[in-house]
C-alpha cells in the first residue's frame, strides 16, 4: 500500500507551535501533535531554537508520502514572535522569504491553513499578548519557478494551500480505484464528463465557466479512466490538462506519469514535420531542456498554434480510438492544451476561452 503523507501547511504550522512551545516552556519536543481538522497528526520537529526573550524558530520537514510532490523534504521554517497584546489581533500570520503573496501583497496562506493555525495556537497564546507569525521557505522561491503559481496570482514563492491536511499518492497504482468510483458517480448525473489532469486543470476550468460538478481527476490514469467513462456509457469527454503532460496521448501514451514513459519532445518535433516546419525547427524542439522551453521555441519560429492545435486534435482521435478499442464504446472526445500560465495553446474545442 502507498504510504499517504501531509500538505504543506500541516508542516508550517508544526513548525510554528513547536517553536511556541519552546518560547513558552523551554520546550524541545522531537514530534508535536496538531489537529488536522478533524483528524490528528504527530509530525517530526527538525530543529527548535530560541533566538532571543520574546522569539524563536523551529523547522519541520515536508513529507508529502509517497505522492510525487516536488515538496518533498523541504525545509519549513516558523519564526514566532510574541508582543504586548494592545489592540492588536492574537495572531498575525506573515509571508517570509520563499512563501509567496497574492497581487494584493497578502500572504499565500489559504483558509484551511489558517484555520490549522487558529485551531492549534489561538488557545496557547498567552490573553495579553500577540504571536506573530513568519512562514519561510528557504527553497520556496527556486521551487515555485517550477509550478504555475505565478500564472494564479501567487508571486515570490509558494503557497500554503489545500482543503486537506492529508497529501494521498494520487499517482500510485492502488489509488486508481478510488478514481474509478468518482466516475462512476459522476457519470450517473453527468453523460458529458470534463477530465482535469493536474490541481491546475482545475483552475483553468474555473476560469473557462465549466461545470464544476461535472470534473473528473484523473492522475497519470487518463486511458484506463477513458474506457471506464465509456464503459459507462458516458456521451463525451472534454480533456483539459498542461500540454506537456496531455501530449503523450498523441503518441499512444495513455499513462502519463514520466516514470512509465516520457516522449513529448518526440511528438513535439513530428508535429513540427506535420505542419510543415523544416527539420532545424524539429531538431530545435528535440533540443530543448523541457516542454515550456520548446514551446517557447515554437513561438518563436511562429509555429506554436499550428503545432498544439494539430496535437489537440490528435490527442482527441487517439483517445476515441482508444475508447473504442477497449471498451467498444463511441465516445466524443476534445482537448485543450495549456501552458504553465493557464493560457490555451492548442484546442479541438467548440467554444472558446472568454476574453
């Protein structure tokens, strides 16, 4: 069995109560136990430190388990302050280097983590004074280069986000049942199904009105759910993920984790031949480091929309095939393609994106 682990703001606010605790009572706790809302959890203390009277600094360890999270083993620092209460609030949460802030200059700390941080030191904070806290995340800013939170407004790092304190390995095999069963309830009240690849398809639905109640999650399991949706008898699939990971289906690719099989750049490059660009513009896909970077190239070469729109369309052929192969099922099926920042890049879609 896959082991689960926690979310980031799980380790963030151990990290703040275990150094509260030591500021208070000298305390040097290895694990502190929190309230996950509503279970419980005892997490590992790295270090603890106090600094001075009135301050001090613990640091906790992300363990996402065995999901692949590129949070793993990241150092979550929580510098507590505490000060005369006056007419301040009993606790003040502050975005330290590596944790990002929205455009408006707010920590990226979401409800669910400020309710772990209230539920878990709001009773530990002594009545005349305030905690102030200061989330850091030494690796936050370089890890953050590597998602899309700056395309959804969270700037300068990463954010403290979740509506769970429990990480599932949603990509490990012994969770694809729990997929399947979503399905099967979904495809009850809804013949036309959205499948998300990746938290960011979500958003990027959000954004385009789609029905929220109608969205599937996939993982890397996109084949297997395709014929379970038409076994169904589900009337149509819209595929909606980050181009560099839906592509795959192009190239028969039905599991799209890159520890199965990783061909992008391959099908990038036939795609280039396919609409007619020459072979330096192939080899200059083929060469590139990651898929953004060969998008990025196609841009330039002003073949990107060519590119993407031909591999949509080839994505959805390939799926219904797929589809009909192994579940004797027609099936409707489109596709749209975004980048790390949310825009569209490619689509067989009928509508289109709202300006």
């Amino acid at each position: 069995m896959s082991r689960t682990g926690y979310t980031l703001p799980v380790f963030a606010v151990a990290a703040a109560k275990a150094a509260l605790l030591h500021l208070l009572h000298s305390d040097l706790q290895p694990i502190v136990s929190l309230d996950l809302l509503p279970n419980m959890a005892k997490i590992p203390i790295a270090q603890v430190a106090r600094l001075d009277e009135v301050s001090a600094i613990a640091i906790t360890l992300s363990d996402p388990g065995d999901n692949l999270d590129l949070t793993r083993d990241t150092p979550i620092w929580a510098w507590v302050s505490l000060t005369e209460r006056g007419n301040q609030p009993a606790l003040i949460l502050q975005a330290g280097e590596g944790l990002g802030r929205t455009a408006a200059g707010d920590p990226a700390i979401y409800s669910y983590a400020r309710r772990l941080f209230d539920a878990n030191l709001l009773s530990l904070i002594p009545s005349d004074r305030t905690l102030t806290i200061s989330i850091i995340l030494p690796e936050g800013r370089q890890l953050a280069q590597r998602t899309s939170n700056q395309a959804f407004g969270i700037l300068e790092g990463l954010s403290l986000l979740g509506t769970s304190g429990i990480s599932k390995p949603f990509s490990a095999a012994d969770h694809l049942e729990e997929f399947r069963v979503s399905l099967q309830e979904k495809v009850q009240s809804h013949s036309d199904l959205i499948f998300c690849i990746g938290s960011n398809g979500l958003q990027v639905a959000d954004r385009l009105g789609l029905d929220a109640s109608a969205i599937v999650q996939t993982g890397n399991w996109i084949g297997a759910l395709l014929v379970e949706a038409g076994l169904h008898n589900a009337n149509s699939v819209l595929l909606l993920g980050y181009h560099g990971k839906l592509i795959k289906l192009a190239g028969g690719i039905f599991n799209t984790s890159s520890h199965l099989a990783d061909a992008k750049l391959e099908i990038l490059s036939a795609a280039v031949i396919s609409v007619g660009g020459d072979l330096a513009a192939a080899q200059a896909v083929l060469q590139s480091k990651t898929a953004d970077a060969a998008q990025k190239k196609l841009m330039e070469l002003g073949l990107s929309e060519m590119v993407f729109t031909t591999l949509a369309r080839k994505v959805s052929q390939k799926a219904k095939s797929y589809v009909q192969k192994y579940a004797n099922a027609t099936m409707n099926v489109q596709t749209i393609l975004f980048d790390r920042q949310g825009q569209i890049v490619g689509q067989d879609w009928q509508h289109q994106e709202p300006e």
